[in-house]
C-alpha cells in the first residue's frame, strides 16, 4: 500500500505543479505600423510650426489641399510638402527680386 500511497502522492504534486502553472503565451512579433499619410489638420499643423487656427485658415483659403472624408477633413503628407516647397520658392523668389 505504500507503494500506492507514493504513486497517488506524486500524481497529486505533478498535477498541482500543471494546474498552478501560468500557461504560456506566444508572443509574436507585430509588424510596425506604417505611417499615415492622411493626416488631421491639427497634425498638419504640428508637421509645419504652425498653430492650428492658421492651418485652418490656409485650408479654408485653399493654400494647403485637404479632402473630405465623411465630416472628417484630412490633409495629405504630400500637400503638406508641397506647401512648404512653395512657401520656400516664393521666398526665395522674392529675395532674387530685391
């Protein structure tokens, strides 16, 4: 009987160890997020210097192009280099000018 005994003990310490042990998860690796190419206005404006009413204002004069989508206003990374290329131009012109 004590040869049971010992067998049901052990039993009873292997299957505590499996029931108390934290189960193992696999991490794997995520894949970077790529970045946004639309951008919200106040985005815009932080990528330019710039405060927010001004980047409101240069889209509502049309200066800086921006979409529409649903009721959301979004701004392209290329509409934002665009402008400042086109603000560097006209400066640079008009230093040439003078």
């Amino acid at each position: 009987m004590d040869a049971r005994n010992t067998e049901i003990a052990e039993l009873v310490a292997r299957l505590t160890v499996l029931m108390t042990a934290q189960p193992t998860v696999e991490v794997t690796a995520s894949r970077p997020m790529p970045s946004r190419v639309l951008l919200t206005v106040e985005e815009a404006a932080k990528q330019l210097g710039i405060g927010k009413t001004k980047a409101y204002e240069l889209v509502r004069s049309g200066d800086l192009e921006s979409v529409q989508i649903g009721r959301l206003r979004r701004i392209h990374v290329d509409a934002i280099n665009a402008y400042a290329a086109r603000l560097v131009a006209e400066q640079s012109n008009d230093r040439t000018a003078a």
